[in-house]
C-alpha cells in the first residue's frame, strides 16, 4: 500500500459531554459508556457540534496514541489502510475514532464534522491540500448514494468548495441576520395558517451562513423578490410529496410553472422540480420539491419600511 502524498490522522475517541460542574465534563463516549473529562483534557478537545452551552459531540485526542500517521482510503470497499497498521479498518470505525492533522501533527477537524466544514478547515490549515483532496474524494463517492443525507452533505460541500461567493463580509451579514423588520411574511398573510408546517425565515436557517449556498441562493431569487432582503423570505419545508401547491390554490392565484432550480456545475446533480408560481393577495410564493421534501417560498409583492440593524450590529 502506497502511503506518499497521502494526509495524516491521530487517534481520538468521540464523545456527548456537557459540563456537570467545576472543572468537569460528563457523558456518553461512542459506545455508550460513561465517562467524565477535566478541563484539562478538555482543552485539546475538538467541538463537533455543540450548543450555546458548550453541550455537545467532542473529539478527544488518545493520550496515548498522540503521533500522527498516514491513512489511505480504499471507498470502493469501505475500507482504510493505516500506515503501520496490522488490518484495515472499515471507514466507519476509523471516522469514529480519528481526527485529521496538520504537517506537525495537530488536529485540525473530526472526519464526524460535515465535509463542507472539513473542507474549509483544512483549506486554512498547515498542509492541508492533500486533506481537501481527500475530502473531494469522499464528496465523489457519497454523490450518488441513496442516502438523501449523504447527497445533501456533497451538495453543500460543492457549494462551499466551488469559491462561489455574494461578497458579504462577517459583520454585514450579522447586521442582516440580525435586523429588525416586521412580523414574518408568513404570519402576516396567513400563510402558516393555510398551509401548516415548518415555517421560519431563510435568516434562521444554518446553511445561510454558508457563502457559497447563500450566493446560489440569491442567483436564484434576486430577479424574483426585487428589494426585498433575501434573508427575510419566508419559507415552509415539508416531507416529499406533501400537497403544498394544493393547499396554497386556496389562497393564491397559480402564475406559472417556471424551469427547474439547477445546480450546474456548482452543485453537481442537483434538480427541482418545475417551479410553480404564485400570486396571493400582498405576497408572491413558489413551490417546488428536491430529494430532501417540498417547498413553499414567500415574500411581499410590494416593497416594505426598510429593517432597522440591531445597534453595534455593522450598521
């Protein structure tokens, strides 16, 4: 096995902690059993995905096994070859138990970070082409699964990976995120009435943040919602095949059916389906569906006060 040019892991457990005190950390490691961390241990630790309370999935560093070593990943079989290693692994078990590093071996990401997250720490770390590589490599192979989750994960890693960008710096987009504005355009035409569901404003949403997924976005919907914020769109998800279009006939008049959403070669094999347009009264929507469920847009059909920034937000 040929381990030159390729990029370098530690071993480290996973594990849901939270604090339970001073100096303590609580919780469940990858196979369910209890542990308890100090902060100490805790500083080497690489928050995965936690809240605002610092609760959440860490990785931690083996105290033993801290030397790095290189990995070659055999995705045809699942498998992967560990530079010195008696057996391969199945990538499952080693993704649970490594983190990636840097030319002098510190971590830089989880393989249990999503891959657009990989990917952008890695393009910021020491020697880290060959990890984005790596990860370009691990997209390819979950691009056609059958997984909805695993397409969905390539897709944003395109987004992120293609350098698309709207030009919006850190504190703009907080002050737009962050702006006051009148009630939601779904509370205010009725649209969480007439069609129930999971309704929130595009602000809300993690992918927003994203650059590359919010400037695909907006190619999409500048034409269509004039000067209204693109953040302030309101927008309804619901499960594959949900009968949105049907309930939305009630209370808007049906416009047309538009091309399809296309990701071209930013987000590879991504489709809608026909987008249908609507009028009501005060308020424009679309509807359409993807892999993930269906879909119900809105935004005011005339222009609105404009939002206020919260004050030291950028504005």
């Amino acid at each position: 096995m040929d381990f030159s040019h390729r990029p370098t892991f530690a071993f480290a457990g996973h594990a849901l902690l939270r604090m339970a005190g001073e100096g303590r950390w609580e919780g469940v490691d990858s196979d369910g059993v209890e542990v308890v961390h100090s902060d100490n241990e805790m500083a080497r630790a690489i928050p995965v995905v936690v809240d605002g309370d610092g609760q959440g999935l860490y990785a931690i560093p083996d105290e033993v096994r801290t030397e790095s070593r290189r990995f070659n990943v055999d995705r045809a079989k699942g498998l992967v070859h560990i530079e010195g290693g008696a057996r391969p692994l199945s990538f499952k078990e080693f993704a649970g138990n490594a983190v990636r590093t840097d030319k002098d071996g510190k971590p830089i990401c989880s393989f249990l970070h999503p891959l657009h997250e990989q990917y952008s720490l890695c393009r910021e770390a020491k020697g880290g082409d060959m990890h984005c590589m790596d990860i370009a490599d691990e997209a390819e192979a979950i691009r056609e699964s059958e997984n909805v989750g695993d397409r969905i994960e390539a897709g944003l890693y395109d987004a992120v990976a293609s350098g698309l960008t709207d030009g919006m710096g850190f504190m703009e987009l907080m002050a737009r995120v962050t702006a006051r504005g009148g009630r939601p355009v779904h509370e205010r035409f009725g649209l969480s009435e007439a069609l129930p569901g999971q309704w929130a404003e595009i602000r809300e949403f993690p992918q927003y943040m994203i650059d590359g997924v919010r400037a695909l976005f907006g190619s999409y919907m500048d034409e269509r919602i004039g000067e209204f914020p693109l953040e302030r769109i309101s927008r309804l998800h619901a499960p594959p095949g949900a009968p949105v279009a049907e309930m939305l006939d009630g209370i808007a008049e049906f416009v047309s059916a538009d091309e399809p959403f296309d990701g071209g070669n930013i987000i590879r094999g991504y489709r809608t389906s026909p987008v249908a347009r609507y009028k009501g009264d005060g308020f424009e929507a679309i509807v359409f569906s993807d892999m993930a469920g269906t879909y119900a847009y809105a935004w005011p059909d005339r222009p609105e006060p404009e939002a206020r920034p919260v004050p030291g937000m950028g504005g």
